[in-house]
C-alpha cells in the first residue's frame, strides 16, 4: 500500500484521514483538539498516533494538509471603490479561503492605514482599476502601506497598467508582495484565478510562520492551502461529476457556504449586479455558528423569523453557555438537541444569505432582475460539513439541510428547490481537495464511495465518480 495522511488543522479540532492511494480507498480517520495554545502539531501527533494503531504503516505516510487555525487567513481588501473593486475583491478573497475583516475604497491615507491596521489582516489585497484605467488610487495605496513600513504580504491584483509603479514603491518600503492579474480586466468581467494562486502562495510562505503555530518546519512543509480554499477545490471536483452543488459547512466560530454554479447566458443578460456572478463562490458568515458564534445565531434566528422570540429563552441560554465554554461538549440528549437546532438555524440563515434576494426593476434600460447574491434554485445536490451535521442522526442531519430547501421558503430567497441532501460525515471534501491537484482519480473515488445519501445513492450514477 501507498498511504497518504489528508489533515485538516482546523480552528477547534484537527482531523485526519488515511487514504491508500493504490486503492483509492479510505483505511482510516480520527480526530483531535487543535494544540494551538503549545504546538499546533501536537494535535497532529495524536491523531498520526490513532491512525497508526489502525495500520502501522501510517508512521511513514506522506502528509497533505491545509489549516484554518490560529483565526485562519484575515483578509482585508483595498480598492478604488466599494460598489465595483472592493467588492470584487472581496468575492476573491473569500473564494481563496480567506475571512475578509476589512474593505476600504476609495484608497488608502494615514488614518485609513491605523484603521487597517486595528482590522489585524494577515494579508492585504490591493485591487482597482479596470486594465487602462485609473492608476491613481492603487499606485497611491501601495505608497501609504509602504510608507507605513506594512509588515504583512501584499497581493496586489489590479490595474496591470500600474502593477510597475505598485510593486516598486512596496518594494521600497520593504513590503512582502505579490503580483497576480487584475481580477476586474474589464467592466463586468471578475477573473479570480490568478489572484487565488498568489493569495495561497502568501499564506503558505508568510502567514503561516507568522502566526508561530508551530516550532517545527514540518508543520509548514505539510501544508498546501488555507483549509476553505482546499475543501471549494473539492467542491469543483465533485460538481464535475454531480452537477451544480452547494456545501454548508457549519463550523464553531464561522458558517461557510460554497457553491459551484453552471450560469445561465441568458440569465446573466437579465441580472444587474454591481460585480458579475462567477461559476465558483464561496461566503463567510461570521456570525454564524456553533461555539463562538452561537449567541448570534440565535438572534438572528429570531431576527429571521426562524424561531419565536417569546420561546427563543431557553435556546438562548443553551447558546451562550456555547459562546462563553467553546470547549463545551454536550453529554445528553438535551444538550445535543440545542446543538442541532442552533446549526439548523445556521444552515439556514447562511444558505439563504448565500444564495441572495432577486427582483424586477423597471429603469431606463426596461426591465431587469436585481439580485443580491447566487441563484442556488437548480442545483442537483446539497452537501452538509461540519461537525454539528457529522455526529448528528442521519435523519435529523438531512431534515436540518431539507428544512433550508424549497419553493416555499419564504422571503423570496433563491435557495435550492429540490436537490438531493448529503452528509460529509468523514470530512472527505477535504481530502479530494489535497489530493485533486496529484491523484484526482483517487479524490474523485473517495467522493464516489464516502457521500452516499439516506437512501444508499451516491452522488453521481456513473463517469467519473464511479469508484
């Protein structure tokens, strides 16, 4: 056998998988507490530990392995203009597996640098400007963060007209920086790729050893990608297969929603969005969630209209002993049914944001659909992640991501229809995107044999997905 350890060191817990790459098959898993706190591989060392006494041969695997801890990757995104270039460059920051944490347009001065600098971004990403157009406000921001003597990486994805002018002056003031492709080209076109590949380029070679998780360059050497970015890789191998698809990932401090989307080009001259929908997103919502972020959860939940305020005490009080005990695991049956109502909020709550709002608009170009965000209504498949729809009954997980789904959810959310509902129940979604770039075959197997829904289907009936 040639075994491979997929690790995934997230925020609360670090989770392994033990894949035989000559079979494509999936020998074992097991889980740990993240060691953030003395040494982000002793997690690591507990769960190699578990998988060995399951097969020897484990002590001498390869590792692949993506990491969300310590806070994950915070972004902050500078632009010409919140409406079109931040913007855009937030949906690129979040589709590389980043948190967004601050947005500034209009460019960058002294006491926009403090403010940025209070925000604490791992990473700066510095757009604006359509090819050919105005150089001003990036070439000036790369001046006020030089000035500033910025300590952070810089990607710098703008106008290609004033990349020169750009990189020199955070050159000069010894800024860490990358140079990627403008992800706004042109009007109405978002082209992330390039700025994905050199965001994850700078959280592997300057945010992770900055965040001094570990004393060991193995701890490095190991990692690939910042988790989320890892596991929309997945995603994109599985809707290669299965079709449109949409994954919650319910997680302690943050609910995050990935979606892969074949767009429609007749659909897309009706829409009138500030940035053009792409094929590939994935939303953070930060205020959803399971430990951290459970108080809010609730409350928007009753913001939403999703539970009754009169009756919402008890589950309140169940959510802020989460906020205050992250650690808390609960032991009964009680305790696990407020876990599973407050990710069923959850899911719903960021499903819906996901997928936005639309509506017809008359204007001087007659009528037009406005829409706030993904239209999720056809998609084949929803995929559930995250370890409150992982431990619960198969029934309650899949009636939690149904209860999310149908054409009479209210408020004109544009949410699936009728799609098919899974569990990742073996984290395997983190697994294909470690393994995608090297051995697709085995990621695409592992998809095809560890997702199988309530009635025994997988996710695909035939091609590639087949084991």
């Amino acid at each position: 056998m040639i075994l491979v350890a997929c690790v995934d060191f997230g925020s609360t817990f670090t989770k392994a998988l033990l894949v035989d790459l000559d079979t494509a098959r999936l020998v074992a898993t097991t889980e740990a507490r993240t060691t953030v706190h003395t040494d982000v591989l002793d997690g690591w060392v507990h769960c190699r530990d578990a998988l060995v006494r399951t097969d020897q041969a484990a002590a001498s695997a390869d590792v692949l392995a993506c990491s969300s801890a310590g806070g994950g990757l915070r972004v902050a995104v500078v632009g010409n203009e919140a409406l079109v270039t931040a913007e855009a460059g937030r949906r690129v920051a979040l589709g590389s597996g980043g948190r967004v944490v601050h947005v500034v347009g209009g460019g960058l001065d002294g006491d926009r640098v403090e403010t940025l600098r209070a925000a604490a971004p791992d990473l700066v990403l510095l757009v604006g400007g359509t090819d050919g157009g105005n150089t001003a406000v990036i070439t000036g921001a790369a001046h006020a963060l030089a000035d500033a003597r910025w300590q952070g990486p810089v990607v710098v994805a703008g106008n290609a007209d004033a990349a020169d002018a750009a990189t020199t002056a955070l050159r000069a003031g010894g800024v860490p920086h990358d140079l990627a492709d403008n992800v706004v080209p042109r009007i109405g076109v978002l082209a992330p790729d390039g700025a994905r590949v050199a965001i994850r380029e700078a959280f592997l070679r300057h945010v992770i050893g900055g965040k001094h998780l570990s004393r060991s360059d193995d701890f490095t050497a190991m990692l690939t990608g910042p988790t989320p970015d890892v596991v929309l890789t997945g995603v994109e191998l599985l809707a290669a297969a299965a079709g449109d698809v949409a994954v919650v990932d319910v997680g302690g401090a943050t609910t995050d929603v990935h979606s892969v989307v074949e767009l429609d080009p007749e659909d897309a001259g009706l829409a009138r969005q500030v940035v053009a929908p792409t094929r590939v997103t994935r939303t953070v919502e930060g205020d959803l969630g399971m430990r951290w972020s459970a108080t809010s959860t609730v409350r928007e939940g009753v913001a939403a209209g999703l539970l009754d305020a009169d009756n919402s005490g008890a589950l309140t009080a169940a959510a802020d002993r989460r906020n205050s005990e992250p650690d808390y695991v609960p032991t009964d049956a009680h305790g696990h049914a407020d876990d599973q109502q407050i990710a069923g909020l959850a899911v719903e709550l960021a499903l819906s944001r996901h997928a936005g709002r639309q509506r017809v608009a008359l204007g001087p170009d007659g009528r037009v659909v406005e829409r706030s965000g993904k239209d999720l209504r056809e998609i084949a498949l929803l995929v559930g992640s995250g370890g409150a729809l992982r431990h619960a009954p198969a029934d309650v997980a899949a009636e939690l991501l149904t209860r999310a789904t149908g054409v009479d959810v209210p408020g004109g959310w544009l949410v699936p229809r009728a799609p098919r509902v899974m569990v990742d129940r073996t984290y395997v979604l983190v697994a294909a995107g470690l393994l995608a770039r090297t051995h697709p075959d085995v990621a695409n197997a592992l998809l095809a044999t560890q997702l199988i829904d309530s009635e025994g289907r997988r996710p695909a009936d035939g091609g590639r997905m087949r084991p």
